[in-house]
C-alpha cells in the first residue's frame, strides 16, 4: 500500500504489520476477523466500524493455533503483537496499490518502467514522473502498457545502490516513491543481475534484540546493514519470513541483494518423515498460496529484492509448487528458490545446506543424482546455478573452513556463493545470580526448547562482531589482494564498481615493533579485472619484516567511515640465513633457572621473577566449543557402536570424543628430575586414571642470557580414536598482570581453520580483551604464531616470553582455565577468577562448522603427534 493520504479521507484500513501466532480483531464490540501469517501484513476496511469520539479496538492474540504448524523456525516463540498497528485513511482519488516495475538494458544503458496502478474511477488520470530523467507520463486507465522507455540510467546494485525519485500524482493525492533500475534473470548456470554474474556473499538474519523480541529499532536495522556491507557481505536472506519493510529500505538505500523469504517453516514435520505435511496437503493449498500473495504485494517494489523463497524447511510437495506457480506468474521479473525443492520442478536454482565441499563440487560438476535418482530431475539440477542458502554455522567460536568454500565459491562453475547462518545470537538480557546475562533455552523454565541452538550468530545479542565475522570478511571481500615479496595483485570481486574509491598503503611492522607506511599507486581496477603493481623495494633487514598491503577507502560513504578497510594481504620477509652463534648456556645454581624456580618435588615452576606461579604443565584439554559438541542431544562413550549423533556430521562429536579419551582429566606423574649441572630434566607422564594411552613428557631447562630456556617434548603413547584439543603448557600468574604486548598474529583469535581475518605484526591489549567473552563460556583467544610476548601489571615485573625454536607456538591469556570455562553454561557462572592463565601451545584443534554443519577438515584436525615446544621465559624490570 502507498502512504497514508493528503486528502479527505473516504476510507479506513486497520493494518497489522505483525502478530503472532494469531490474532482475533474486534472493533468497537463488531469482529473483522483474524490475523494470520504472524510476519505478514494484514488490513481490514472498518470505515463502517468506525464511530464518532473514542473507539474500542480488542485484539486477542493466541499464542498457539492452527498457524504454528507453518511457522515452526528455529527461533524462539515470542508471541504478540510486535509490528505496527495503524489506522490508514485512504482519500477519495487516491491510490490502492502499485508497482513500477523498474528494468534495465545492460547492452544500451536505458531504463524501463512499467507502471501498475490500482486505484478507482475518481482518481484517473493518474500521471507517473521522474524528474531527473525528465520522464513523464499519463495513465488514463489501469490497462497495464509496455514497458516505458525513460532513458539513460544508472542501474541499481549492490555496489552502486542508484535510486530515482518517481512521483505518483492521482486526483485525490500524490506521494513519492524511490525507484531503482535493474533486471535480474537466470541464464545457464548463472544469477545474472544487469546482465552481470552474481556472487553470493552473505549472510541469514532474523530479527531479533535482546530487550525487545522481534521488535528491532530502525537505528540497530541500520547498523545491521552497515556492519555487513563492512565485512564484505552483498547478499542477506531474510530467514525466514519477511522482515519488517524499513529493513528491505535500507537493503534498497545501502546496498543489498535480498532473497526474500515467505513466511513458512513445517519443520517439525521433519520428525514424522514428513507424513501429514502440510505442504503437501490439499487442505491447505489455499493458505499456502495466500501466504505467497502478500509477501510479493507488499514488497514488490523493492529493487533490493533478487529472488523470491518460498520459505525454509518445510519437505516438499504440491503446495510449495503451487506458490512458485503464483510468484512467478505474478512476478515473472524475479527467479524463486527453495532449498527443499530437490527435484528442481517448481524452482529457478539449486539450493543446499551445510553441503561438504566434496558434495558441492560434485553438484558443480554434474551430480545431481545426489538430490534424486530420477535421470530426468537429475539433470535438470545439473543444468542451473547452484547456492548455499545456510552454510558455516556460526555458533559459538567458529566457523572454520570458510576458506575452502571460497575456493570452491571462486572455482566451481555453476556455484553462485552461500550465506552464513547466521547474523546474531538470540539471547535475552536478564540477570543471573545477580549477575547480567544472556539467556537461552531452557533459561525461562520452559520444559521443550533448543538449548543453545539460538546462539549462534556472527555477532553477539548487542551486536558486537565475533572473531568469525572478521574471518568471513576476508574471504567476502570484493577485493581480492594476493602479495609476494615483489608485488601486489588486485582482483576486483565487485559486481559493477571500480577501485576508484580506495587508496592502497604498504604497512610494514619490523622486528621490534616499528611500523611505516607508504601510499601505493594502483591503477583503477574496473569490476571483474584485475592489474599487477609492484612493491616499492625494502633495505634489508637482521629480522622478520611484515609487508601488509591495505586497501581502504578514500571517503565517508553511508555504510562506512573514511579509512574503512576493505581488504588486505600479507607477506613476510625473512633474513637471508646465517650461523647463529653457539648457544652459552649457564651453570645453574639449585633449582633456580634464570629468573624461574623450579619445585624439586614435582619439576615444575613456582616462581618467575620473584612472581608466585601457582599452576603449570603439559595440558591437552581445551573448553569445547559449541561446534566441538556443546549442541550434542546425548552422550556417547568410546567404542560405543550406538554413538549419538549430532545435528551435523554423522558420529560422536570431538567434546564426546575428548571426554570418553579423558583428556579433561590427565594425571601428571612425575618419572623424575635430574640436575645435570647446566641444566635440569624433568620427565613425567599424563594419562587418565584407568588410561592406556597418554603423553610422555621430557622439559628440559637451561639457563640462557639470563632467561630460562626450556625445551618440550611431548610423545603420546597408546591408542585411542579421539584427536586432542590442543597440546601446550599452561601456567597461572598472580591476577594483578593486566596488560599484553606482543608479535604475532593479531588482532583478534584465530585457529587452524580460521585464520584468514588477522595478521602477523605488533600488537598491544589488556589481557580482559584477549578474550571474545562468549555468550556461552568456551575455547577463545588463541593467538598462533607468537615470536615474544610480555606481560606486564601495575608495581609488578614484566614477564617475557620468546619463542626460540623453528616454529613459532600460540598463546592464550584468560581470566579463566579450560575447566572453569567448560563447567560453565553462562558467563555469570564462572567462578572469581584465580589469576591469569598463560597458554602456550603447539596447535589447537580446528573449529569446523559440526554443530549444525559438517566437521573440522582432515587438514585442520589435531590427532596425536611427537611435538617439540622451544621458548625462554624472561623478566624486564
């Protein structure tokens, strides 16, 4: 419906714009009907209800019905009323409903408008016009013409969201409309948007805020949009319903391709393997299809909107068939998608979720006997292009293996790109014990819920952007940067815009932590094209040098700051080789190695600097992650042939796995300390208690330059079906150290899987912000590849720690252990902290995508190994 009236008004629509699940409307004692389709749009004519002076309008909301059956999406169940309710007086000539279908020539530049109008008698002529084109024209009757020329324009997209001001002017009143250019079609196995390929980068969204429900503020809708243009996303899909539509104007106004979904999910039917869905039952055909009616009618102007879905899982049968029927007769301007269509007979693309790499390189080359084994639907699956509606499931800390699904996003003919699910955690503000928190299911006393199944989002209830929305960035940015030591390519991933808008610099970090920078001069990269650029050379250094070439932009656009960086690439530059000096090591004096003391009873340190340590050892364990396991439904015990499964890869989960090895709960059991003059051995043994397999230890200390040198063997022994979380050494220093300096990668925390959205350079935090601070308490702040790091805290020594062998370890810093973290279900049951806990590790396990998606991959995965750990532990004054 256009606005609300300038006129005299001779008719009253009462609109709901959202009420779940259903909605009994009376006015005035006199019952208009019911609201049904919670996300939909519904309006009664109550011109003859209405009465002089007050009125009574009563809407009783059930939160159950009949409805409830459709509209079964992973979210939590708010019911109410949680969109707009509003009086709309229409004014006698005025306008009921329209669409002008905006299109574009991508061969000769011009525009289309083919304007339809419904409106009664009074209001004809109805004039529509466009004053920046000077395009005007005049409808004598609702007769819908041919498409109207209206000249040279630029397109809208989701680079150069273009949009025109086009003025309705009827008898009885006259309102503006924007209005954007472009013509989406599918050709082959390609979305074509003005005749361009997409590629789909993005992400789903439901609407969700912590303290209102469904109910999202228009300026947090912003941000939304601003944060994913930020972090390099094109495409979001609106799962999985139609969102509110100010959110569609923005996607409109900023730029976002949208696939907009229908408000239907029957996925608890999915249980019953799908006998009496209804999707597929002719009693409810009619509401299938009248559901699909006003999704497109309230929307259809949008240029944002790209595709039609006709909802999410819901199986598949005549009723789904039925709406793609409507749309695409209603609008045949944009193609449809539903990812359960299998069969490709009622759908425009192929669609999958959490598909392996594997599975979807298959589809690309031609399997499409993967969705059915009928020859005939097979290859017409084969024939179209193939997205990932959900795929790298964002819960907790993850996801990893983004990287290999841009390969195949890149690589793979016919594969348009994915969507990550999703956008943000669900969880609602509240207190715990006295503390804030989030909460989840089964938080509220509810006896059915999904646990932590609603966390899991790219960024917390508040909007804070995780870990992995800096990962997901690297791989979705539309400039793509690839260095050696010599030069720089820049590829342009963009839709339709050039580099023009971005300035390229030369970061270089050295060895001890000095950076310089230098503007490169790039030439302009057109969309779909690339160019070479040569990097200004550098003065041989004694050290590591961090070469990191920054494309950011020029100025202040709508969605982003000046300096905004769009993309980045890194290359290190090594010292030519040269024969180190022997290494002199120390006499030592007892047990005191440098500025460690050493317990002779156990080995291990008690002191650094004249600092109490009052934990240290060889650990395995890590605090599982949501994807290790957290969303496991059972247990499972080793060699157990039923294993429960999760709700992504088949068998036990990694947490499961780590559980029945027992490596949450190893024994250390000191073999014995020798004191060999310059230098100290300790071996030891860790092993569960009814164990057969375990770690041999060997930590030998040396004195060396005043530091202490130690060097870790760590060789497991037995056999056991279970890969370790990580393998390191962990110590606990007073919790006074506060602050960390360090070179490594940064700025955030990165594992083996995930490690694309930081950087090797100097960085500097306070150990409180090393940590992502997850909604539920699990693995976070892994930092690879360290060359030192200090640790400092107010009146107290500074601690250095320096690796010193061929590989570089990772190191955490947190106010809480493994253990802590892992009993935790919210951040307010952590206990007071007991200090601050050094991790060093050789390597962490991957994070994959298994809570809802597929594993850690081979490459990613930690089985055991031989490790050998070198480092000093140093003290600055």
């Amino acid at each position: 419906m256009p606005p609300g009236p300038t006129g005299a008004a001779s008719r009253a629509l009462l609109r709901f714009d959202g009420v779940e699940s259903i909605g009994l409307v009376h006015l005035n004692g006199v019952r208009l009907g019911a609201v049904r389709g919670s996300r939909l749009r519904t309006e009664f004519d109550v011109a003859e209800a209405l009465r002089p002076g007050p009125n009574v309008l009563h809407v009783r909301v059930h939160q159950w019905s009949a409805m409830t059956y459709v509209e079964d999406q992973d979210q939590w169940w708010l019911p109410g009323i949680f969109r707009s309710v509003s009086l709309v007086g229409r004014p006698r000539g005025g306008i009921d409903d329209f669409w002008l279908d905006a299109g574009f020539d991508h061969t000769t530049d011009r525009g289309t408008l083919t304007p339809e109008v419904v409106a009664g008698e009074d209001a004809w002529p109805i004039t529509v016009r466009i004053d920046e084109l000077g395009f005007e024209k005049t409808l004598h009757s609702p007769d819908c013409p041919e498409p109207l020329d209206v000249g040279v324009v630029t397109p809208w997209d989701c680079d150069t969201p273009r949009l025109y001001t086009a003025t309705l002017e009827a008898a009885g009143e006259t309102f503006d409309v924007r209005v954007g250019f472009r013509t989406v079609r599918v050709a082959g196995r390609e979305l074509l948007v003005n005749g361009r390929p997409v590629r789909m980068r993005g992400v789903n969204r439901h609407e969700f805020d912590p303290d209102r429900g469904r109910i999202v503020p228009a300026e947090r809708a912003r941000a939304d949009v601003c944060l994913m243009k930020q972090y390099g996303m094109n495409t979001v899909r609106t799962a999985h319903y139609p969102p509110h539509p100010e959110f569609l104007d923005l996607c409109d106004e900023l730029g976002l391709f949208v696939v907009l979904e229908n408000d239907i999910e029957t996925h608890g039917f999915e249980m019953t393997g799908w006998a009496g869905n209804p999707a597929d039952d002719p009693d409810w055909a009619d509401h299938f299809v009248d559901r699909m009616r006003p999704t497109v009618e309230r929307d259809k102007n949008h240029p944002s909107i790209i595709l039609w879905s006709l909802g999410n899982e819901s199986g598949t049968g005549a009723n789904l068939a039925a709406m793609a029927v409507w749309a695409r007769r209603r609008d045949p301007g944009r193609p449809v998608h539903y990812e359960g269509d299998h069969a490709g007979a009622y759908t425009d693309l192929t669609s999958r979720m959490y598909t392996p790499l594997e599975g979807l390189e298959d589809l690309s080359a031609g399997a499409g006997t993967a969705l059915t084994g009928i020859p005939g639907q097979a290859r017409r699956q084969d024939r179209r292009p193939i997205m990932l509606c959900e795929f790298a499931h964002a819960m907790g800390n993850g996801p990893g293996g983004v990287a290999g699904y841009e390969r195949v996003f890149e690589q793979a003919p016919g594969v348009i790109g994915g969507l990550v699910w999703e956008w943000r955690d669900h969880g609602l503000r509240m207190t715990m014990a006295g503390r804030p928190d989030f909460g989840y299911g089964g938080d509220f006393g509810e006896d059915f819920h999904d646990g932590t199944f609603v966390m899991d989002g790219l960024t917390d209830p508040d909007g804070r952007p995780s870990p992995a929305l800096a990962e997901v960035a690297a791989h979705f940015t539309p400039i793509r940067l690839e260095i050696d030591a010599e030069k720089i390519r820049v590829r342009n991933r963009r839709h339709s815009a050039d580099t023009s808008d971005l300035v390229f610099t030369m970061v270089v970090d050295g060895p001890a932590g000095e950076i310089s920078r230098e503007r490169l001069d790039v030439p302009t990269v057109a969309a779909g094209d690339e160019t070479e650029t040569a990097l200004p050379s550098l003065t041989p250094s004694p050290g590591e040098r961090f070469v990191r070439v920054v494309a950011s932009l020029t100025s202040t656009t709508a969605w982003a700051p000046e300096g905004h960086v769009v993309a980045s690439a890194q290359v290190v530059l090594r010292p030519a080789p040269s024969s180190k000096p022997a290494v002199r090591r120390s006499r030592l004096d007892g047990w005191r190695v440098g500025p460690v003391v050493l317990d002779p009873a156990t080995g291990h340190p008690r002191a650094w600097g004249e600092v109490p340590v009052a934990e240290a050892g060889v650990t395995l364990w890590r605090a599982p992650t949501s994807n290790d396991g957290l969303a496991d439904f059972g247990s499972y015990e080793l060699g157990d042939v039923e294993a429960t499964r999760g709700l992504g890869s088949p068998g036990p989960s990694s947490a499961a796995r780590w559980r029945a090895a027992g490596w949450d709960r190893m024994l250390d059991r000191l073999i014995g300390a020798r004191h060999h003059g310059d230098h100290i051995t300790v071996r030891r043994r860790l092993a569960p208690a009814q164990g057969t397999w375990g770690v041999e230890v060997a930590e030998e200390w040396a004195e060396v330059g005043g530091r202490a040198a130690l060097g870790l063997d760590i060789v497991p022994f037995g056999t056991v079906d279970a890969t370790w979380p990580r393998v390191g050494w962990h110590l606990l220093i007073p919790a006074a150290y506060s602050r960390a300096r360090l070179v490594g990668t940064g700025p955030g925390e990165s594992y083996a899987d995930s490690n694309s959205g930081v950087w090797l350079g100097t960085f500097a935090s306070a150990v409180d912000d090393l940590n992502f601070g997850y909604i539920v308490p699990q693995e976070s702040g892994h930092r690879p590849g360290m060359r030192w790091l200090t640790i400092s805290g107010d009146g107290l020594p500074t601690l250095r720690v320096q690796a010193s062998g061929p590989d570089h370890p990772g190191f955490t810093l947190s106010r809480h252990d493994a253990h802590e973290l892992d009993a935790a279900g919210h951040r307010s049951e952590l206990p007071d902290s007991r200090g601050v806990h050094l991790y060093l590790d050789s390597a962490q396990h991957g994070l994959g995508s298994r809570s809802c998606g597929p594993d850690v991959r081979p490459e990613a995965q930690l089985w055991p190994r031989a490790v050998r750990m070198d480092f000093t532990l140093g003290v600055r004054e």
